[in-house]
C-alpha cells in the first residue's frame, strides 16, 4: 500500500474577493494525476488524496475547512505529504496567505507561516508544498528579523510565482498548473519514468520562457532522490543496466552491421551481400533502439538506426547516455 499523502485544494468561489475560475478545474486536474502512477500497471500513488473543491456558494471551503485539512495531512508518518493550492495568494508586510471562500480582506486567510509550522511538526520525511496562486513565491522566505534563509530539511516548495508577481490564467485555467500536470504525465520523467519535483520544475521555467510575466520559484532541503509519479519508459532498469556491458567504456563505438536489423525486404533476402539476422545482435539492437528513444544513444554516419546498421556505420553514446553510464557502473541506478 502506498505510503503517501496529498491534500489538493481549488478554490474559485469567493464571498468577499473577487471569483475565479479554473482554479477548481486545475485542482481537479492535479488530483487525478497524483492519484495514480502512469506505468501500465496504474498502481496506486497519492492514494485516494484528499480534495477540496469550491466552485460556488453551495460547495465554499472556509479558513477553518483549510486549516483542518492541512493539519490533517501532516498527522503520521509518510514517504511525502504533499499539498497543492489553487486560488487567491495575498501578500502583506512580508507574510504569505491561502485565501479561502470566506477571506474578507486577504490578510485574514490561512497564514504560509502557519502552514509551515504545522507542517514542521510532521514526522512525514518530504513535505511538498505547491502553490498556485499569486505572491506563491513568498513561502519559506526569511521572517522580518530573521536573516536566515533556511528551509527546513525535508522541504520542497514550489510555487507559480515570484512573491512580488501574480499567477496567470491561459485558456482558463492556470498556466502554471497546465505545466504541472504536463510533467506530472511525462514531460519531465527521467529515463527510467520518474518524474522529481526538481524535473516538475525545471520543466515550468524551460517552458515559460525568459519573457514570460511569471517565474515559478522552487525551493528544495532534501538529501534523497523523491520521486513524485512514475511513468512508462522505453528503456526498463534491466536495459539499463545493460550499459555498461553493451558499452565497455562511456567513449565506445560499436560498429554495427546488416546482422544488428532482424528484418529484411524480399530483395534484401536475397541479396548474398547482406547478411541474415543474428539474434543475440538483435537482441542488442533492440536495447540500442530503446536508448536511441530517450537520446542515449545516436548513429553515427547515418540519420536513423536503421540505416547505420544497414550501411554498417556505427553508434555511440550522447552526453546523456554517458551520464547514465557513470550512474550505472558507479551503481547509482
């Protein structure tokens, strides 16, 4: 059974503030991708996350709603908790605030401070705080008076915006919650299909772009690999593994031949110049066209596997595929 917690909270209905739309939908959103891992198997992820969802008056989440809930997702121990926001963010003096359906002001909602407290007091290993919302960019800066900039070990905080910046919509819904779950379903997964909250991240930014009018803040205290969904990926951890052996040294080339392509054309068969399939070199080409699929590997002299193959040209591997060599014969994967 899954060891992990996530409260998703959207909020769109307000009393006092201005309404918003999409935030409820983004959460929804979210909710669903954290639910489960995309492999085939679907297993269970954030199993059964607890949802807030406000779209009118009928279905409002109050400050005390908000409270409870958070203080009921960081009770017991977990492998992460994790909490994402979608509605009103309020600056004031330097303090963030979670606005909730019965905000009056902004500085009335549920204080970032108090979150963070509360949070600082759960045994969970990795606490994950995502905001989207504006001035998101605010938590887990310094308190006035306080020239630490700490962040407390096992912290991971992700935000839509700068504190000074506001979070926007695009198409009706968030943008920068679009892009979350972009990653989330495999925009940012590593080789192996783990998508990090550093690989979520790096997604966002690249994606935005310098000019964009808002820059997602990411701030991390952690000492291990998280890893927050799995997806499928071409290449299994058997196959990587395999690098090492398949490659002797991260700077070998293997010189391919007609052998390495299990199949062949009418007129390829028979053509006495090209040789018949050799299966153990198929079964090697198969590997190699799996790492050619996440640019582990590349042909050299041709443009496809295929044709490097067929013309026997050569292989070797990319600055990524040796970066997964060192992982690999350092046995780090």
């Amino acid at each position: 059974m899954t060891n992990r917690k996530a409260l998703v909270v959207g909020i769109d209905y307000y009393e006092h503030l201005d309404p918003l739309r999409g935030c409820s939908a983004d959460a929804r959103s979210v909710h669903g991708v954290l639910a489960r891992h995309g492999t085939a198997a679907r297993k269970a992820n954030f199993k059964a996350p607890q949802a807030l969802f406000s779209e009118d008056k009928y279905s409002r989440v109050t400050k005390r709603q908000l409270r409870e809930a958070v203080t009921e997702l960081f009770l017991g121990s977990h492998e992460i908790a994790l909490f994402y926001f979608a509605g009103h963010g309020f600056i004031d003096k330097g303090d963030g605030f979670l606005c909730a359906s019965d905000t009056q002001d902004g500085s009335d909602g549920l204080g970032l401070n108090e979150i963070f407290n509360i949070a600082r007091a759960s045994p969970s290993t990795n606490k994950i705080i995502v905001l989207d919302s504006c001035h998101g960019g605010v938590a887990g800066n310094p308190q006035p008076g306080d020239r630490s900039a700490k962040i407390d070990h096992g912290f991971t905080i992700l935000t839509a915006s700068t504190e000074l910046q506001y979070a926007h919509e695009a198409n009706g819904t968030g943008l920068f919650t679009n892009l979350l779950v972009d990653a989330l379903e495999g925009a940012a997964a590593n080789v192996l299909g783990d998508i990090t909250p550093g690989s979520v991240y790096a997604h966002i930014d690249q994606s935005l772009g310098p000019w964009a009018k808002q820059r997602p803040v990411f701030k991390t205290n952690v000492d291990a690999f998280v890893s927050l969904r799995q997806v499928e990926s071409p290449v299994s951890h058997s196959e990587l593994l395999e690098i090492t052996t398949i490659f002797p040294t991260s700077d070998h080339r293997i010189n391919l031949d007609p052998a390495y392509e299990p199949i062949r054309f009418e007129e390829q068969k028979k053509n006495p110049l090209i040789p018949p399939p050799d299966p153990e070199k198929n079964r090697i080409f198969a590997i190699l066209q799996d790492y050619r699929a996440v640019d582990l590997v590349r042909p050299v002299g041709a443009k496809h596997m295929y044709d490097a193959a067929m013309t026997s040209q050569a292989c070797e591997l990319t600055r990524l595929g040796k970066h997964y060599h060192r992982l690999v014969k350092s046995d780090l994967v």
